[in-house]
C-alpha cells in the first residue's frame, strides 16, 4: 500500500463499535493488505435507532500537492477493494461508504447495502478509468455498471 496515503476508519454511532465487530473489520484489513492509520467513532451526533455504519476515510499524509480528486481512492482501490469485499462478506448488515480527503475536497463514494462483494470489487477496479465528473458524493449503479451523481 502506498506508505503516503492514510486509512482511518470510523464508526457511527459509537456504540456500534462492538468488539466484536471491529474483530471482524481489523480481519478484513489484515486480510486485504489495508494499513489502518486509525480508528475513531461518531464525530458526529447519531439519533437514537441511527443503524450502525462505517467510514473509509482515505486522505494523504502529505497533503493535497500532487492529487487531484479520486486519486488517493484509485491508488489504494486493490486494498480497499478486498477489505469492502470482506466486510460485505462477513458483517453483510453494516452499511460502509469510502471518503477521500484531498486538500479541503471531500468526496464520498456509497454502495447499497445489497451490493455483493464481487460487485464492490468491480465498482473499485472501475475508478482506474473513470472520469470523475463535478460533484461530491457518488453512488455505485451495479446495472448501468458505472459510478452515478448522487
């Protein structure tokens, strides 16, 4: 994995962050090569009954000079293609998205939570050609097979 590029992971809500199921994604990591950086939980207030959920946020440890959005999600989508595949296989009822930091640009790449692992790997692989048009938040269109603007 690309030594420049951090992986934090963060849940929400808080007590969604089982022990249990951070074992499960620290598998998943391990498992796909995927160097976590580090691991929070809510920053933000959830609601009473907000379903579990985990961020995927990709950001440089260097800052943004030499990336251009979706950069830093293409050059670590072999890793995260796996660590989504095994999180979708063994914790299929927890919701993920991947957000990439560069500079003060955040974009947000979402998957439906049906969506298989070998659909996720497929929507990943895909960022390698894809123009990233304007907008800040994409979700993955398995029958059109392409990213669409959300």
């Amino acid at each position: 994995m690309d030594p420049t590029i951090d992986v934090a992971l963060e849940f929400v809500p808080a007590p969604s962050a089982t022990e249990l199921r951070r074992d499960a994604v620290t598998a998943a990591a391990d498992g796909a090569g995927l160097v976590i950086s580090s691991w929070s939980t809510a920053r933000r207030t959830a609601q009473r009954g907000d379903p579990p959920s985990l961020d995927i946020r990709v950001s440089s440890r260097y800052g943004s000079r030499d990336y251009q959005r979706g950069d830093l999600a293409r050059a670590v989508a072999r890793e995260l293609s796996g660590f989504c595949g095994a999180l979708r296989a063994n914790l299929p009822e927890l919701p993920f998205g991947i957000i990439e930091q560069v500079g003060r640009t955040t974009t947000w790449f979402g998957f439906r939570l049906g969506e298989s692992s070998s659909e996720i790997a497929r929507a990943l692989d895909s960022l390698a050609e894809w123009e990233l048009p304007r907008g800040k938040a994409f979700g993955w269109d398995a029958a059109a097979g392409t990213w669409q603007k959300l």
